[in-house]
C-alpha cells in the first residue's frame, strides 16, 4: 500500500516461487522487488539466489523487507545480491528513500 500511495505500480506474489514466474513473464516491467526473507514454498534468501543464478533478472534490484534484524540474516542477504535491507516495522519514508535511489 505505501508503494502505491506514492504512485508505484505493485505486482504481488505469495510467495519466491510465485515471484520467480512474475519475473519470468513480465521481467521488462518491473524495476525493482521488495521481498521478505519468510515465505513459504521458495523463502527470500532462496529467491535471491535463483535470481543470481539468471542472468535476466541479475540487474533488478531486490531490497529485502523482513523482520529478522539480524546481521547474519542481513550478511546472507547481501552475500546473495540483496541491493538494500529493510527491517519490519519500516519507515515509510526509508523505504520509498531506498526504492528511489535504485530505480533512477
């Protein structure tokens, strides 16, 4: 909801499988992901590494938005490509911050 308050077109998915399948399908549209570290079926570290490994989706910037504040979780993350992480509960002005900043 705060993405598109601000006026940003939002596709969800339930969860890394399901967004994997969005990329796969409408990859020239999206310019960036939010994504949460828990998810069923693919978890976010798991997304982040499938998107590693295709070329296609390298160059989209995935910021993680979780709540696991750790910084073992944080390392992985970006270890995996990560582009930004963000920790529940957020600031609606960091995120949109950080969204800006990897899209321009």
């Amino acid at each position: 909801m705060t993405l598109e308050k601000f006026g940003y077109q939002v596709i969800q998915a339930g969860d890394g499988r399901e967004a994997i399948e969005k990329l796969a399908s409408r990859s020239s549209e999206i310019q960036a992901v939010l994504c949460d570290v828990e998810m069923p079926n693919m978890n976010g570290f798991e997304f982040l590494a499938a998107c590693g490994k295709d070329v296609r989706y390298r160059k989209i910037p995935v910021v993680m938005l979780t709540s696991r504040s750790g910084a073992k979780h944080r390392g992985v993350a970006q270890m995996l490509g990560a582009s930004g992480y963000l920790t529940k509960p957020y600031l609606e002005q960091e995120l949109i911050k950080t969204i800006q900043g990897l899209i321009v």
